[in-house]
C-alpha cells in the first residue's frame, strides 16, 4: 500500500517544543505563569521550572532524545553546545533519566578557551549558561543521535556578557521600556509590549564538494584568494530568479523540509544575480528567535550541503569580481496587541504615531551611523561593500519620495498634501491592477524604509544578526526616551509630537538619501553632508571605543565598559587572525601555482625547439612571447611572495600592540596579496588548463 506523503502542516512545527506543545503537558495555571515569565512579568521559580523540565523531557524523550544540551553563541560568530545525557545511574546498577529544573535553568560549559578580550584572565575558565524562556527548545537529529537543544545565554562568572544573546536580550527590554513611554504619553492603554521583529534574507553560494577539497583556500578561509574570472560571469543577469538546478532543488527540498520541523517559517527560495548564488528568507518573529533561526538556517545549509556532494559558501565574497553575499535584516517594531509602529497606512501625512517612530529612526541612525556600519563589518564585507548590489559603506537612510516630502512640508512648516500614490499604471486592460506602495526600493541603500520595516541590507551573510539588531534597539530606544520625556512633560500631546517630529528630521535629515548610492557624486555629497565612509572595520573599530558610543550603551544598559572593551579586543584579534590565516594559505602559490606554471613553460619551450628542429627556421614569436611572458609572471609572482612573507613575519614578531598590527596587515599584507593575486591570476591565463592545478572559476560557478 503507497503511503501518502507528509504535508507541510503535518511536519510543521513537530521538532519545536512550542507554547502550544507546552500547554498540552502543563497545567494551566503553570501555562500562564510562563507566560508572565516570558513576558517579564515574573520571575521563574524553582516549582515552575521542575514542570517545565519533566514536560521538555517527556516530550524529548518520545522524539528519540538519548542528550540536552544548552545551545548558545559565544563572540566566535558561531554557535557552541556540549551534550549532557539524561541517563543518570542508580545505587542498583541501573538508570533512570533524569532532567531537573536546575539542569533547563542552568549549565556550565568551560569558558577558558571562548574568545573574552579582557572580561577574564585565561586561568578563569567558568562560564554559565541561562535558559532564554522566550525562544523555544528544539529536537536536532545528527550522526550522534537526537538531542534536545535550549537556546541559553551565556555569561562569565561575575555576570559579564560572553555571547551576543544576552546584550540583544538587554537591548530589546530597553526598546521596549522607552517605546511603552512613548505609547502611553500619547494614551496608548491596549499595548503591554512593544517587540522588536526581525525577518532574515540569507545570501550564499553552492559548488561542487569536490572543488572545495581541492581549493586550500576555499576550504581554510571561505573565499579564493586566486581565481581570474571566466569569459562569462553574470553579465546578462541569466541567472537572477532563474529556474532552480534539480541538484540544487532537492538541497533546498530537504533543507525546507528540516527547517519546517523547527517551526522555522522558511519562506522564499531563489536564484541569486551571480551563478550558483541563492537566496533564502524566513518570516518575521521576534529579534532573538530570529537571531536564533538564522543561525539555525547557517548550521542547517552546511550540513545538508553535504549530504548532496555540495559545499555551502557562507563568506561574504568567495568569488572575485562576482556579486558577494548579505544578509538583509528587515527589522520593525510591533505591540503585543498587533500594532505595527512602521505602518504608513492610506494617508502617511496625517499618522503622527508613524511619523514619530519613522523620525526617532531617523535621528537614531544618523547619531549612531557609525555604530551601525560597525554592527556589520568584518573581514568578508570589507570586500563585498560598494558594489555589485551590495550597498555602500556609507550609512544613509532611504525614505523614498513620498515620504521624504511629507516630513520636508513639516519641517518646513507647511501643509503636507494627501498622499494617494493609487495603482501602477500597467498600459493593459487584460493585466490586474497592482498597488504603487509608498516608497520604491532602493537597492543601493544600506538602510532602506520598505513599506513597513526598514532593511538594513549591510549586514554580512557569515555573522549572526545580533550585533546589527543590538546596535538599532539601543540607537532607538535611546532616541525614543527623549521622546518619552517631551512627550510626558507636555499638556498639548498632538503638538508635542509635530514638535518632535519637526525637530528630529530637521536637524538629522543629512541622512536621509534617495539617489544611487554607487555614484561618485553621491561620495562627494556624503563628504559635504559630514556622513563617514568607513571602507573596513579596521577603519569603523574605534567608534567603540568612543565616548557616544560608551555612554549610549551604559544609558540604555546594554553593555558595561568592561564589556564594550571586550569586544573590541576581541573583533581587533579576529581581524588579524582572519587576514593572517588568508596571508598564509596564499603560500598554495609556491606550493601548487608556481610548479605547474614552471613545467608548462618548460613543456612548451620543449616543443618550441623540436619545432625548430624539424621544420628548420620557421619564427614563432607569438609562442616565444607567451613563454616569456609567463617566465615574467612566474618571477612577479616568487617577488611578491617573498615581499609577502617577510612583512608578515615581521608583523608577527613586531610585538606592537594589536590594533596598530590591525592597520599593518590592512595596509601593508593585505596590497602585497593582492599583488600577488595578480601574478597567480595572470598565470591562470597563459598556462594550459590541464596544467592548472586548482579548480577555476568557470569550473566552480558553472558546473553543478
């Protein structure tokens, strides 16, 4: 008998231990308590959490649980677990399992070897972990068996923060305090929260498994450091929304199939602008299960990659002169009652809630502009940012026409027209009519209004979300308590707020840009307007340390000075060791470029003189030239690695402190590689193909 197969509906949600499967296995009375927990309402108590815990483990167990484990993300950019069995044995010889309150609320992985930047001497290696009440736990099946996993936070033993949840989870109280301020200055008596939402777009690039066995420096660093582009890339944008590979189709089958067994609403699927590069989007919750999805959909993709012979390339530029990827963070505010605080609705001009919140976001971006560009750098999109779709590194707002000219009438003190921007006229009658939104997108934004969110498309495609959502909730939230302060002071609210409104774009619509942010006029009038291009983290890094930066985060408590220098050192250190591990797999150019470069030449000189022999004194200056041109190459590409190698050893033992070894790898490795760069891809031009020892780029991007 054909047994049917399993629908979306049927699968969806089965490996998630969500409220609802909570409140199958719970009395009621213990359901709503955590609710108020989740909602911060109470505190968890030691009762609560033993129900809880047998629930979670019952549930585990009938899903073929064998270990817990509390998963977290330590500052490494990835996340960490260590799996705990529920068998516990008894005086008898046998075994019960177990899974007590104290073991959901709390573990203690080794923290000595987790990245720190001064919160801790090395020697204090304890380190806790806490259960996030407010992201549910979930069933991972592995070659290790199924194991029941709870997102945590993870903090250091005087209460520092060693991961990117716990200061998300501080920056979404404090955005939600100061928003609530605002919501019942003006009257609000229906919103108990205000959450901040986040809806993910993950960029990345699928070969061949076999090409990234073959490739060093593919395999060690995410990215060719060699490769000269093919006679064709993505020119005629063929690939962009094309129809999917049936390779690629059955990863993103299997991939959507586990991710709708998290409850991870996995959305959208396509094809990308550069070949073999897609695109994956969830749907909208809240910032820190977004957080947590996100970095789920990573581990997932890499995971399951394999199983099809196929390598997941999540580095934001893998390949040279081709489109990189991002991680567009769609990012809104909501209240628990179904208010979106974005939402224009039909007449923008006379929403003033709206207008508020769009002009708190407004000033908060272009006070911590900064702030935000660091939120997204690292070293993969010092090399993605300012072209082929990803956006500047520029911080400005996109707003669109509509919308720019409302808040321009109100600064200025003038009536705003009645905004009815209707339907777009499609020149057919056998077409439905299509609604004109408010706003365009601007694909050259790095900050874009998109109807009802705004998408903050600078963020890198390998990094968790966190940092970006952490910086924004604090930016507004901050902007937002001023708001609260106007607005609680004043008898007239209505004025007050076209007040605030007025005030904060006037004084902060520099920021504000709708052109094409590509264009070099748009650098110059950045310049005039006073907006920084940070062109690489090396460049943005010390904002963190300034003083803005500092007493925003301690005002909204987010981060302690303690910890803002933690993460400092830390991203400094990570930058070095990232360019260091690229600076090193280039030695691929002695090891595999150079001998095929050299027996080539050798090859074709043989077959020159045997020419020559036989056919007397037939010239060929073409095949003269081409050996001479690649023994010139050959002795570029042996200069630069020797250039090479000495500065970086003398980096390495220059015992300068780490920033200043920051800017001499940027300033000093990082040109030398691309000279030598240049060699190795002028070779891969001139030598036979069966002589070139590394997968190309026409193989890699073509061949799937």
């Amino acid at each position: 008998m054909k047994t049917e197969p399993l629908s979306i509906t049927d699968i969806y949600g089965s490996n998630l231990f969500s409220n609802s499967v909570l409140k199958e296995r719970i009395p009621q009375k213990y359901y709503d308590q955590i609710k108020r927990v989740q909602r911060g309402e109470e505190k968890l108590t030691p009762e609560l959490s033993e129900k809880v815990a047998a629930a979670m483990k019952d549930w585990a167990i009938e899903k073929g649980a064998t270990h817990y484990t509390h998963w977290f993300q330590p500052m490494t950019g990835s996340t960490a677990e260590k799996h705990d069995s529920f068998i516990e044995p008894t005086a008898d010889g046998n075994a019960l399992l177990h899974f007590s309150g104290k073991s959901l609320l709390q573990g203690e992985p080794d923290a000595s070897s987790f990245p720190s930047g001064g919160l801790r001497e090395t020697f204090e290696a304890r380190g806790y972990t806490a259960w996030d009440t407010t992201s549910p736990a979930f069933i991972r099946h592995d070659a290790s068996g199924t194991t029941l996993t709870i997102p945590t936070a993870f903090i250091s033993y005087h209460g520092h923060a060693l991961d990117t949840k716990t200061p998300l989870l501080k920056s979404m109280m404090a955005l939600n305090d100061q928003a609530m301020r605002v919501l019942k200055a003006l009257g609000n008596k229906s919103s108990r929260r205000v959450i901040a939402t986040v809806g993910a777009e993950q960029e990345y690039f699928l070969v061949d498994r076999e090409y990234l066995d073959r490739r060093p420096d593919l395999l060690l660093t995410g990215r060719t450091v060699f490769g000269s582009m093919p006679a064709k890339g993505q020119e005629l944008d063929d690939h962009y929304f094309g129809a999917i590979k049936e390779r690629v189709k059955k990863f993103m089958g299997e991939l959507n199939e586990e991710l709708w067994k998290l409850g991870i609403s996995a959305k959208t699927q396509h094809n990308e602008v550069a070949p073999n590069q897609f695109e994956l989007a969830n749907v909208y919750s809240t910032a820190n299960i977004a957080t947590d999805t996100n970095q789920i959909c990573m581990e997932l993709m890499e995971r399951i990659a394999v199983r099809h012979g196929l390598a997941c390339l999540l580095h934001e530029k893998p390949f040279a002169g081709m489109n990189g990827s991002g991680k567009h963070n769609n990012w809104s505010l909501a209240t628990d009652d179904g208010i979106n605080l974005f939402e224009p609705g039909k007449d923008p001009s006379e929403n003033k809630l709206f207008l508020l919140f769009l002009s708190a976001v407004i000033k908060a971006v272009d006070l911590y502009g900064p702030l935000l560009r660091l939120s997204a750098a690292n070293r993969g999109n010092d090399l993605r940012l300012g072209g082929h779709e990803a956006p500047p590194s520029i911080i400005s707002v996109y707003l669109g026409h509509v919308l720019t000219r409302i808040l321009d009438s109100m600064a200025a003190g003038k009536e705003t027209d009645t905004v009815d921007e209707g339907y777009v006229k499609m020149g057919t009658s056998n077409l439905p009519r299509v609604f004109k939104d408010s706003t365009d997108r601007n694909r050259t934004s790095p900050f874009a209004f998109t109807g009802n969110k705004f998408e903050f498309r600078m963020v890198p495609s390998s990094g968790s979300i966190a940092e970006a959502n952490i910086t924004l909730n604090t930016a507004v939230a901050d902007v937002l308590s001023e708001a609260a302060d106007r607005l609680e002071g004043a008898m007239d609210k209505d004025s007050a707020t076209h007040e605030i409104i007025k005030d904060f774009y006037s004084k902060h619509k520099r920021i504000v840009f709708n052109g094409d942010g590509y264009s070099p006029e748009w650098e110059v009038e950045a310049e005039k307007r006073g907006l920084l291009n940070y062109a690489t983290t090396i460049d943005v890094l010390p904002e963190l340390k300034k003083q803005e930066a500092i007493d925003l985060f301690q005002r909204q408590k987010v981060f302690s000075l303690l910890e803002l220098e933690s993460r400092f050192n830390i991203a400094v250190g990570k930058y070095i060791k990232e360019v260091n591990i690229e600076a090193a797999v280039v030695e691929i150019a002695k090891l595999q470029i150079l001998p095929a470069a050299v027996s080539y030449a050798g090859d074709l000189s043989q077959s020159l003189m045997k020419s020559r022999e036989f056919l007397g004194d037939l010239e060929t200056p073409e095949e003269e030239e081409l050996v001479r041109r690649i023994h010139r190459s050959i002795s570029k590409l042996l200069e630069m690695a020797k250039n090479l190698k000495k500065e970086r050893t003398d980096l390495l033992t220059s015992g300068k402190e780490d920033f200043t070894r920051a800017l001499g790898y940027k300033n000093t490795i990082l040109p030398l590689m691309e000279d030598l760069r240049n060699a190795a891809d002028t070779l891969e031009t001139l030598v036979a193909k069966d002589y070139w020892p590394l997968p190309t780029y026409e193989d890699m991007l073509f061949k799937l």
